[in-house]
DNA sequence: ACCTGAACACCGTTCAAGT
DNA sequence: ACCTGAACACCGTTCAAGT
C-alpha cells in the first residue's frame, strides 16, 4: 500500500521533534517510514519542498474558531497566541516556517483573520497589511529567539552569560539590560508584554489609546 | 605568517556573497584562504561561532553616529534603514544574522542606539526594550523574506504565484491581497511604510498620535 | 504508480602529526 | 602557535532499474 504524503509531513514533524532542524535528513525521515530515501524524492521534488509543506501543517489548527464576540484586539492576542504555540510545538518550528513565504490554505487563513481583525479595528487595508506582517515577523522572531536559547546547553548558555559580561555593562546600559532580561526572564510574560505593547501601538479603536 | 581571525571572517563574508548561505562551507572558505579547511578549527571552535563572528561583522557600521539633533522618529528610522542596509549589503545577511542572539559590541550598539532612542522618546525601560525588539524583529523578518523572495528564480517564483492563484482568491481576500503585496510591490516603499507604521505605533513624544 | 540500489558530489568535525 | 593529511560519519539528490 502506498505511503501518503501527509503521513510523510507528519512523520517528518516527529522526527524534527526527536531530532531537531539538524537531524531532519531525508535519509532519517525514510528509516521512520521504513522506505528508502531516494523514494521520497517521488512525493516530494525536493526537502524544501518538504519543509513547505511542514510549515504549512503547523498552522493546521490556529486560528480555526476565533469568537467573533472578542474586541479585535483580544481577536489578535489569541491568534498571535495559537501562532506562538504552534510554533512551539515542534523543535525549531519557527525555524523551519521561516524562510520563505508559503502561499498555502493553512498559512493564508492565519493571515485572514489578523488582518480581518485588525480593518475591524478600524485600520485601512495598507496599514492593516503591514500591521499584520509586524505582528508576525515580531512571533516569528520571539520564537526563534526562544528555541534557539531552549537548544544551548548549560554550558553554551554559560559561554554566552560570560560574553556578555565580558562587555563594559556601562557601555551599553539599556542593551545589557535587555540582553540579560532575554536571558533570564520568563518567555511567556515577555511574550505577553511585548505582543500586548505592539498591539495597543497599532490604534485600533476601542482600546486606551489617549491616556 | 599567520592568518587573522579579521580576515578569516571578512573572506566568509565575501564567501556568503558569492555563493549563498548554502554555498558557505568550511571546505570552500579554507580554499579562498588557501589554508586547509581543518585549519579553521584552530581559530574558531565551530561554524556556528564563525556565523557569530560573521554577524558582528554585518553591524560594524550601523548606528555608528547617529544625529541627537534628530527627532526620536527620525533616529528610530534611520537606525532601522542602516541595520536593513547592513543585512543586505550581504547575500542571506538576514538568514547569518538571524537565529541565536549574540551579545557582541557592535550587535549591543545597536541595540542601544535604539533602545535609547526610544527612551527618549518617553518610553519607561520595559516598553524600550520591548519596542526594540519589536523592531528588531520586524526588519530581520522583512529582510529575511525580501532575500529569500531575491533567491528564487523565475520559475519557483512563478511557481510561487501560481499557487497562490490556486487558492480560493475569495475565502482569503485580505491575505490574498496582502500576499500579492509581498510578490510584486517594491521592498523600499514596502519597508518604510512599514517601519514608519510601527514606529508611529509606539506612543512616542512628539509625533502625531492623536490624529 | 511507487519504490530501490548504487552512486555522485559533497558536508562539519576530529585528531594525530608536522613545522 | 599555527597548519596539514587522512579519516569518520554523514548529507541532498539523480537515475536507471525494478515491481
């Protein structure tokens, strides 16, 4: 019976959890699914191609039900917030989902309901466009940052501890202290701050804006 | 006489821009240097600590003098253009410079430069250092999306836009709009509308936030 | 239509040994 | 202190051939 290719996508999302962005090899991924690697190159042209699909696959439960009761900026914190754990939930998911934009189903409905939710608020197509893609790109960045500290042992965490102690703290005052907050505080009230900060920039009405 | 570590990572950076992130191995540095690729590991333990070295290099020149003249809005943009600039005087700049933070000189003088920058504009030292990251987040992700957009060919760019029209233009209409934006509108305008956007957002003194 | 075997042209990294 | 030779344990991808 032949293999399907979701059983493929899905299988490869449990071998990036096992193994991370490195260990995802096409060679790793056939063993799992007990064929040879070349074969994959049968569903897939190439490991790119691949790695589209996964992203898209990551997105497959966000943004599926978002209550319509919800101011529109509640709306866009519970996006941003499915958006962060479904890159969370796999090893280095926001690595693989960023890169290069990926016009599929999944991806695009994402996309709706922020922008949707943001001309609710009151902004115009343009900036709501753009708003969108800042809420995103500040997700996807967060959760780079995010895996990429979670993936350091303790002794590369150490290393980049000293590295940054190693600079004139009174050089640079406001960034040590960023840096060490990035560092040590906890991601998910960083999170929260920073997507909350970003939103009730964006004017839309309805939220404290003047005062 | 012996190689510097200077010159180890100026040729990586001249390396990157002949041929790709991809095209950046140990192997085909070494052959520019005409050294031997195992020769490396003696002046960096691993590619990874490279990369980092290569990103430090990338912020050399950014934020080097910036105008106190300037309004906050202006120090903010021209700080964004210049890191921009920076990540795509390279090719992949964006992609070396992402993934994990390093607290280097020249990467924590940027950071500075902002986070003051925003300070002065009249935000406490949280919201700064989370607008700074916003920010930060913001560029790395649209250039990240404008080189990988530049590395296609004219076919997975065609590709690109067939699949989009695959989709139901109808079920998506913001995200299809937003998407076509990406794919076919010119970066620069693209960046500062964005950037000018999201700086306007952010409640600093002085600039038109109640209009 | 779907899969394999064998191969091509590479990788990052280690380590003993050289100078 | 700095570099090399040789090797280890891998990669993505192609392609003729099998069923």
């Amino acid at each position: 019976m032949a293999i399907q290719r979701s059983e493929i996508v899905a299988e490869a999302l449990n071998l990036l959890d096992a193994a991370g962005i490195e260990g995802l090899t096409m060679r790793g991924l056939a063993q799992r699914l007990q064929i040879q690697a070349p074969s994959l190159y049968w569903h897939f042209p190439s490991k790119q191609a691949l790695m589209d699909s996964m992203s898209d696959a990551l997105m497959e439960g966000v943004a599926r039900e978002v209550s319509p009761s919800a101011s529109c900026d509640e709306r866009i914190l519970q996006v941003a917030r499915e958006i962060r754990s479904a890159l969370l939930s796999r090893r280095d998911g926001a690595q693989v989902f960023s890169g290069t934009f990926v016009p599929t189903e999944n991806v695009l409905r994402v996309g709706e309901s922020l922008i949707c939710a943001l001309r609710d608020g009151g902004l115009d197509p343009g900036p709501a466009h753009w708003s969108a893609f800042s809420i995103l790109y500040y997700i996807l960045g967060f959760v780079i940052e995010e895996q990429g500290m979670a993936a350091l042992d303790t002794a590369a965490f150490d290393a980049k501890k000293k590295a940054l102690q190693k600079m004139y703290q009174a050089q640079f005052p406001n960034a040590f202290a960023a840096a060490e907050a990035v560092l040590s505080s906890d991601p998910d009230i960083r999170f929260t701050f920073g997507i909350k900060h970003l939103i009730g920039g964006l004017r839309l009405d309805g939220n404290s804006q003047h005062e």
